[in-house]
C-alpha cells in the first residue's frame, strides 16, 4: 500500500509485543537559496502557489542577497563593465537568464 518513498517506516513494538511497521508522511524539506543554500524567508512548504513563492525577481529560488548579487552582475555584464565569464560558476545561470530578458 505504502510504496512510494515519501513514506517513512517506523517500527513499532505494540503492547502485545508483536513488531509491526507504522507508515507516515515526510514532512517537506524546508525551501533553500540555489546559491547559498540558507533557508528562504517568507516561504511555507504547504499551501497554494502564493504562499509557497513571493513576487519578486527568482522568488522561491534565491534570497534577497543573491538575488540582489544576481541583478548587480547582470547589470555589469549588459553595461560592459565585466564579462559573462568573470562572473561566479554559481550565479552564472541566473545571470544569463537575467541578461537574456
């Protein structure tokens, strides 16, 4: 019944003193920064699509400070100050999708 691994298993000993295995929900893992990987504020695990995102610029991928970082560079990179290459290997994806717009 229980086959998916979103399940976890947890024995049990019942009074009568048969092992038998309990099944539960996991809970969510709680929402990280792709770059820094600090838990992001401001976003629950369940509800509808606005309580599990914000509004801004990567919303529910990145927090403020990378983001932030993120739109520094892009703005550096379509000015001409640096190179798409002398970005960070981390940000650089989210640069590209950010100069690409």
């Amino acid at each position: 019944m229980y086959r998916s691994r979103s399940y976890k298993k947890a024995r049990k000993v019942t009074r009568t003193g048969k092992n038998v295995v309990h099944y539960r929900r996991a809970k969510n893992a709680p929402h990280v920064c792709a770059i820094c990987l600090v838990e992001l504020n401001g976003i629950g695990s369940s509800g509808g699509k606005s309580r599990r995102t914000n509004s801004r610029q990567f919303g529910g991928v990145l927090c403020s400070r990378c983001s932030a970082e993120v739109v520094k560079f892009g703005s550096r990179v379509e000015q001409g100050e640096i190179k798409l290459d002398d970005v960070g290997t981390r940000y650089r994806a989210y640069v590209l999708q950010l100069v690409a717009h």
